[in-house]
C-alpha cells in the first residue's frame, strides 16, 4: 500500500472539498454535464475532459471533475488505462485520463436516446 505524504494528503482533502462545493452549487449543472458525458460517451469509443470541455459551454467545465467521479463511482464509466495530457492551459498540461462508457453506461445511454426519441 502507497502511503501518503502530509501534502498529498491535504491535496487529496482540499480535491474533495472543492469537488463536493461544486456539487453542492448546483444539482441540475451537473446533472447536464452528466448527460453530455453519457451522450459524448455513446458516441465516442472513449473520451478524456479535454475532448468534453470542447462541448461544454464555459460554466460546464467547473461540474466536469465532479460528473466524472460520480460516473466512475457509479460504474457507469472506466478508465481505458490510457492518459492524455491536458489542453487547457491552468493545468499546465497535467495528465487526464482517458475514458470509456461501461455496459451500464452503454444501457443508460440507449434509455435516454430512447426516451428522447419517443418525446419527440
């Protein structure tokens, strides 16, 4: 087991508060976001936040974070192993992961599409 050092651990701390005040802001912007990666994720075999954030309008991108660990927690996506760097320009090029929709993620997606398509 990899132990931590002080700093990643308050890092780590700083991450979550930051990620759970967003969430908090505003239930309905990241619920939006996650549906753009769901449709993103069912059109695209696999996808990082740099490929989303070119979609997103500019107040979407500060739910990406958020929406994305949540669909992970949920097994609604997985990490394909890959990294990419980032192409935003705060981050300074960090590495992002790289994205896939799971079988869930897949079966959520078809449900919406179809839910869509009979709406309309």
């Amino acid at each position: 087991m990899t132990r931590l050092s002080v700093a990643e651990r308050l890092a780590a701390t700083d991450k979550n508060a930051l990620l759970a005040d967003i969430v908090q802001q505003s239930q309905w912007s990241l619920f939006l976001v996650e549906q753009a990666v769901l449709i993103f994720g069912s059109e695209n075999k696999e996808f990082s936040c740099n490929d989303l954030r070119d979609v997103l309008p500019d107040m979407g991108h500060g739910y990406l974070g958020a929406a994305i660990n949540g669909l992970r927690n949920a097994g609604v996506i997985e990490h394909t192993g890959a990294m990419v760097p980032s192409t935003s320009g705060p981050t300074h090029g960090h590495r992002l992961s790289v994205w896939k929709l799971t079988a869930k993620g897949h079966a959520i997606a078809a449900q919406r599409a179809a839910r869509t398509e009979k709406a309309a």
